[in-house]
C-alpha cells in the first residue's frame, strides 16, 4: 500500500479548459484517475469516531469506502457505498459534500478535507465501466408499494424497498425517468447517460418504472391503493415556479428556471433544429443566485448568448449557490451584478401596429441598487433599495430563478392529506403523511432543497414503509 499523503491540499478535479467547455455540453469536471483516487485516499485518516459519516444523509460508511480504494479494491468500495447510497454517480457529482461530509473532516482543520465527493464520483464511475454483472434481483416478500415521482427520493425509496423484496412501482410524470436529475440540472454537470444507468441498475433489481403517468390526472392515490399498492411514496419534487409579481413578467422572452432548463435539458433545445423553441443569443439575465440559477446561466451562455448576468440583490459572501458551481460560472465569462434587485421587466410595444413581430418582446430589465442592512430571520443581512438608484439592463431574455413550490395536484385530488401554508405535504419524523401509509419526502415536503436531502428523505420513508408492512 502506498505511503499515507499528508498533502494539506486536496488532488485538483481534471477539468475542461473554461474558454472551450463554455461553448459545449459536455461535463465540465472530467474525474479522478486511478492513480490520483488513490492519492486522494491516502490522505484520509480513517478517524475511529467518523465525523464525516455524521455529516452525510445517507450515512454512508465514509471512511471504509476509502479503504477499500487505498487497497486498489475499487469495486470493493462501491459495494460499500451501494448499501447506503442508491445514486453514487449521481452523488459524487451534485451533492454539496463541501457542507456535509466534507465540513466535518479532520483534514479540514489545518487544510482541504479529503475530497470525498470526488472520491464517491471515482468509485460510482468505476463501477459503471469495469462491473458487467448485474445485481441479484431480492426474493419477493408479496408486498407492493408504489412510488409517485422518480426524483432523487422516489429514486431512493425505491431501491432501498426492493433490495428487500419488495415489489415496487415508480410512477412518472414525464416521459423520462430521473426527476429533477434530468430536467433540471445539465448535461455538462450531470450527464443523462449517467442518470440512466442508475435507473437501470434499479430495474435489474425489480424496480418497474411507469413513465407519462400524472398521479393526480393519469391515476390518483385513492386509486393506486384500488389496485392493490398498500403504501405509496410521494416524491413528485417542488416543480411549480415562483415568480416576482413585476410588470413585465409576462413578455415574451421570460421564462421560470424550470422551464428554461427543462427545454434545454430534457427537451434538447440546444439542438440545431429543435422539436422545442427556445432564446438563443442576445443578452440573459438570470434573477437569483442559487444552483439552479449558476445552472441556467452557464446553459444560456452555451445556447450562445453573448452577455450573460446573475442579478441578485445581495453580495457575493451570501450567494447560496455552490462555491465550486460560482468559480466555474466566473471562469466561464458570467458577469456578477450583485446588489441589484429588478423592479420590472422592459418590451417592445408598438401600438400603431398590433401585428408588429416584435410586440412584446422582452428588451430590458430595470433594476434598483441594494445595500445591506440588518440580518432577516435567517440570519442573512436583509437587502434594502437604495432611493433614487434605477437602471437599465438591456437584454433580450430573462430567466426567473427565486424558487419553486411543491406542485397542488396531488394535495388537491386527495382527500385528507394536510399541506403547510407553501404546499409541502405535513409529514412526521418517520415521512408519515396525515394518510394512513401514505409518506411523503424531499422538495414536496421541504420546498426545493438538494439532492442528497431528498435522497435521505426517501431511504428514511423506506425503512418506515418496511417497518409498516412488516408488521401489518
């Protein structure tokens, strides 16, 4: 075994040139060699009390999962990983490790923690390319539970019951499995292919994945237990977009983040000749300053557009997006214009001729300066307008990115299913709803959270569904 690394730096991730990546959809982080996830591993100190497994949602065995890579027992490690984590690929590339698992490694404290998320990445990646054998499909225990979204925690929820013998039912809205993996975050952060194949890995293990099925429209609850489902899971996410209520909102050329990255993503927009219209060119400005906006940014500059700005009303040290997600935006030519709140959205009219193609077209955005002031509830400094500041923007697109709110379909066609006042289905600590075996998990309880939330949402709702049934 190679000698312990007491680097106080972490092993840089291989990327693509910033010039050349942000004209293309392919990944931008281009993964660890082997010999450089070993390099990494050996930096790991394999703490007995394991503060990192604490840091993580899934509980994944950290420090043994690195092991097994400083041993070169690559698919070792995955098998380690595989029993808490149903969506390792996935994880190793969108789940904010740098405040989970990572935040509460030792290396941390005098330099970089290990890079555990990359490492995960490694492993998953690995797996994929190397391992042709397929999982051993569980023994059924009779039981069937069905599963409502396949978002990260319907994914997990999933997996976790058929590993028990369960026989188990996704049913999705969209005509692709993968939830907000697919239509909302982008091919050049987390590949489809990527996606699929963890979506496979699950239907060799019995999983049944229903596509183009609306619970609420297609089939309702009521009717899912009808047909012989004795627990369901609603993870149909938080895909309903909130918007400012500005005038202007309407123009054509303003699209919601989900939209705008749903075209492009799920729908291939970015095509040549696309089956989906889209705003290509000109100048974008992105309102908000989480992921999902750093994700719409960095798509409408590969789109081909010429300028394109993150308008937030704050600064830059409380911007929620990933550090990681903002240097590579920077890298990529996004311009910052932090401070800035827009007050209304500016188009093109022309009364005398009503049949003028550019009627209502979006041509600007009218923004106020900010300063901080006082902390809000959160602990945030709340931004307040500076008198006398307007200015104008001229873009040609605008993209909405200020968050989104669980969708009402299904609260409205299930009777006694309690909601909170933002639509999130009311679950206790075990993702019980207010419906007898009914549970509910991720965005549609929280509002829009992360990937890795939503996954420890759904492997908890399993263990209380298993528990559940079991003792039936």
């Amino acid at each position: 075994m190679a000698k312990a690394n007491m680097s106080l730096t972490r092993n840089a991730m291989p990327t693509q040139d910033a010039q050349v990546r942000a004209h293309n959809f392919q990944e931008v982080a281009l993964g660890y060699t082997e010999e450089m996830a070993i390099d990494e591993a050996m930096r790991c100190l394999n703490c007995k009390n394991m503060p990192c497994v604490n840091g993580c949602p899934v509980k994944i065995h950290i420090p043994e999962f690195i092991s097994k890579i400083k041993e070169g027992d690559f698919e070792g490690a995955y098998q380690i990983i595989s029993k808490s984590s149903s969506l390792p690929a996935v994880c190793g590339r969108v789940c904010p490790q740098e405040v989970q698992c990572e935040s509460k490694c030792v290396r941390g404290i005098k330099g970089e923690s290990v890079g555990i998320g990359r490492l995960e990445r490694f492993v998953a990646d690995w797996h994929n390319t190397y391992c042709t054998e397929a999982p051993v499909r569980p023994e059924s225990n009779g039981h069937r539970v069905a599963i409502v979204g396949s978002g990260p925690s319907g994914l997990t929820c999933a997996g976790d019951l058929a590993k028990k013998g369960y026989e188990v039912t996704v049913y999705e809205a969209l005509h692709t499995a993968g939830g907000v993996l697919v239509y909302g975050i982008p091919e050049f952060r987390l590949p489809k292919k990527i996606v699929a194949k963890e979506v496979e890995t699950l239907e060799k293990l019995g999983v049944k994945v229903e596509t183009n099925v609306v619970i609420g429209k297609t089939l309702t609850i009521d009717e899912l237990f009808e047909m012989g489902y004795e627990a369901v899971f609603v993870g149909s996410g938080a895909g309903l977009p909130n918007f400012m209520g500005i005038p202007g909102e309407s123009y054509k050329g303003v699209y919601s983040a989900n939209e705008f990255l749903t075209r492009s993503n799920l729908m291939k927009a970015y095509l040549d000749n696309p089956d989906t219209p889209i705003m290509k060119g000109g100048n974008v400005a992105i309102v908000g300053g989480g992921n999902v906006a750093m994700d719409a940014a960095r798509t409408a500059l590969r789109l081909g557009a010429e300028h394109v700005y993150i308008v937030y009303r704050r600064s830059m040290d409380e911007l929620p997006a990933r550090k990681e997600e903002v240097e590579h935006a920077e890298e990529e030519g996004i311009e910052f214009r932090l401070l800035c709140n827009p007050t209304e959205i500016i188009g093109y009219n022309n009364p005398e001729d009503p049949r003028d193609p550019k009627n209502g077209f979006v041509t600007g955005i009218k923004c106020v300066k900010m300063e901080l002031g006082e902390p809000d509830a959160k602990g945030r400094r709340r931004p307040v307008a500076i008198p006398d500041s307007e200015f104008e923007i001229p873009v040609d697109t605008v993209v909405i990115s200020i968050g989104t709110s669980p969708n009402p379909l299904i609260k409205s066609t299930t009777e006694g299913l309690e909601v909170n006042d933002h639509g999130g289905i009311i679950v206790n600590e075990d993702g019980l709803s207010s419906r007898t075996a009914v549970y509910a998990g991720g965005d549609v309880v929280t509002g829009a959270a992360t990937v890795i939330s939503a996954m420890g949402a759904g492997k908890t709702a399993a263990k209380a569904i298993d528990e559940y049934l079991s003792n039936k």
